[in-house]
C-alpha cells in the first residue's frame, strides 16, 4: 500500500511539474534573496557586478557584510558565483556577458592555506559555462557542467527606477542572471 501511495505521488508530482527541490536549487533560493536586494537600490552610484559586496574573494551578503552560505553548507559545498548581463542594453540568447563574481562558500574547515587557496581557485570555466547558459537561456532549472551544477535566477526590472537607464528593457524583464555554480567539496 506504502508503495502505491508512494508511486501515485510521485506521478502526480510529475505531472504538475513539482518535481522535489534538489539541495543545490534550495541552496540558490536561500541565497538569492539576500542577493538580489544589491540590485534593488540606486544608491551608491554602483553598477552590474560591482554592486555584490565581497571580502578578498568572496562575496558577502548585502545586509550584513556576512558570508551567504551556512558554515555547513560551505563545507560540504563549492559555490561560485557569476553574473550574466548585458549592461544596459536588452538581455537575449546572444547578447550577454558573463562575469565571474565571486566565491560564496567562506568556511576553511581543515584545510591548510595551500589547500584552501586552491580550493578558492576551483571554478567552472567561463567559455563552458557561457555556452551551457546560451544553449539553456532563461531556465530557471538545474544543468549539469562537469562536476558542477548551475542554477540560475533573473534579476528582474522593478519599473520606472530600472528603465531610466535600462531602456530597452520594459517592467520585469531579467536585466541579469545571477548563476550559482556548486559542486561537492573533495
Ligand atoms: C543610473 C542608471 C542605472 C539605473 C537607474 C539602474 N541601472 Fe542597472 N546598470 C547600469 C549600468 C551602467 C550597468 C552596467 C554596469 C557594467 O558596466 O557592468 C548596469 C548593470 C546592471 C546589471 C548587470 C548587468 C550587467 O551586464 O552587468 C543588472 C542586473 C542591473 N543593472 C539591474 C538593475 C536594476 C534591477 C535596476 C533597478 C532597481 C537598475 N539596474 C537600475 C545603470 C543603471
């Protein structure tokens, strides 16, 4: 009866598209939201990638100048940050840059300085991943890139405060992706 129950979940979760949040894409939710409120104000005359706040090479989080990833999850994760953008000009398939922004996981653990700078310097290579999000433009799900997976979430234009400069592009179009990039620690 359990197994039934079971499968009759399982595929009415399908159906409707609900398919389970994986770790990764609970990660990325958690962290975005602190993110993207660098990009909810005009107030430091500071632009595209410039407005993450980072420590060395990592990127903090907006409202508390902290690390966005828990100590736990930054031990068991590598997570790297990117930005897809196309300045001010209209965001499409082929016509966006991708910049690397930062590392978000902070935690040390055991490693020693050698093994903790190289581990800072593991990241997806930028030709790959541009062409990954090129061939994928605008999904939300996870994709698979070697050992890392990327899920990506738009910045959105909040009206008026936006187009001002933005303006090709109309109200809640993405203006940028932020695309999160893990992989498991070794
Ligand atoms: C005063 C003009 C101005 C306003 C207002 C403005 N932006 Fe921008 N924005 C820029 C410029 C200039 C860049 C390009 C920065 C660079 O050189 O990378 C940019 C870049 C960006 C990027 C990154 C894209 C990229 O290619 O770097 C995002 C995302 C973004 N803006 C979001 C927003 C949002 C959201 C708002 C409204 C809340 C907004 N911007 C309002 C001028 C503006």
């Amino acid at each position: 009866m359990k197994a039934v129950a079971l499968t009759v979940l399982s595929v009415s979760t399908l159906a409707f598209g609900l398919a389970p949040k994986s770790d990764v894409e609970k990660i990325a939710d958690r962290i975005d939201s602190p993110l993207q409120k660098a990009f909810e104000n005009i107030w430091d005359g500071k632009f595209g990638v410039s407005r993450l706040p980072r420590k060395g090479p990592h990127i903090a989080n907006p409202a508390n100048g902290k690390g966005l990833l828990s100590a736990e999850d930054s031990i068991q994760w590598r997570a790297r940050l990117f930005l897809a953008g196309n300045k001010t000009k209209k965001l499409g398939k082929g016509s966006f840059e991708l910049r690397y922004a930062g590392n978000l996981s902070y935690d040390k653990g055991q490693k020693s300085e050698e093994e903790y700078r190289k581990a800072v310097a593991d990241r997806p290579s930028e030709d790959a991943l541009k062409k990954l999000i090129e061939r994928n433009f605008g999904s939300e799900k996870p994709m698979k890139l070697d050992e890392w997976t990327v899920v990506s979430r738009p910045i959105r234009s909040l009206g008026e405060a936006c187009t001002k400069c933005h303006t090709e592009s109309g109200d809640k179009d993405a203006l940028g992706y932020l695309i999160y990039t893990f992989k498991k620690q070794s």
